[in-house]
C-alpha cells in the first residue's frame, strides 16, 4: 500500500471522528497524535492514531481498523463467532449465521460491525451486517460481508 498523501486532522476532525465512533462502537479513540493517509492503491484512508493505523474510513464513515479495534476494544457493533469460524473469518471469508454465537441487537442491516472470536474477544474482522442484529444467530445464511481482515494489506500497513 503506498501513501498518497499525509496531513495532520484539525482539533474539529478529530472531535467528528472521535464522536462518530464512540457513537457507533461504544469506545473513546484517544490519542496526541492524529494523521490521515490517503493510499494511492486503495478505496479506503485510514487515520493514524499515535502512529498506528487505528481508524479507517469506509464509504466515508469513520471504523476501527482490526488494530485499532484490538486496542480499543468495541462495546456496541460487534458481532461474536464460534472457535470454527475463526481461520474463515480470519482469511477473510464472509460470516455465515451458524458460526455466530452472540450480536448486538442494536445492529442494523448495513451497519459496520466488528467480528471478534468468543474464547479471548479479539477482533478478527472488520465487516458490513447483511441483517439487523437480533437475525444474525441462526441455521443458515451468509449475514456479515468481509471488509477488513487480520493479515490483509491494511491490516500489514505501516508507515
């Protein structure tokens, strides 16, 4: 992934950033530090918090990364899979019902979620909810599409 271009965000995007994902995640992104990246050979920027890719934005809504969602720990949006899901989802395979043990009901279809393992809770996945929360435990179906994955580009990003 090259860097386009890097800029410091002003205190008011920050605080539009902060906000959104302490709205949408249940989490507080504190940081001295923050940076955009616009990648030249992406659809996504991401915001560097502190030097480390913590924030990426997806149709221009403002999401932790895997990174950051490890170090900040979501509350809200998260949709947890059983042990078997766990290498699917981690080489990027979409969500399918039966490997999903627990999910906020406050999910809407279309929302970004976190995907987290349920034996430690770390985030596996970053994705977009094919149905609302209270429909993704079930038998069958594919609910949750894969957006950003552990061992992905973004998440081997470094600047």
């Amino acid at each position: 992934m090259k860097v386009k271009s890097r800029h410091h965000l002003r205190s008011d995007e920050i605080s539009e950033l902060r906000e959104s994902i302490e709205t949408n995640l249940g989490v507080d992104v504190d940081g001295d530090a923050f940076e955009g990246v616009e990648l030249a050979d992406s659809e996504y920027d991401i915001v560097l918090v502190d030097g480390e890719p913590m924030v990426v934005y997806i149709d221009d809504e403002p999401f932790l990364t895997v990174t950051g969602a490890n170090e900040f720990q979501p509350t809200k949006h998260v949709v947890t899979v059983d042990a078997g899901a766990v290498s699917f989802v981690s080489s990027g395979a979409d969500v399918m019902r039966p490997g999903i043990t627990e999910a906020d009901e406050s999910i809407s279809a279309g929302d970004l979620v976190a995907i987290a393992e349920e034996t430690h809770g770390k985030v596996l996945a970053i994705g977009r909810a094919l149905e609302d929360g209270d429909d993704l435990v079930g038998d069958s179906g594919k609910v949750v599409e894969s957006i950003h994955h552990v061992g992905d580009d973004l998440f081997e990003f470094s600047v």
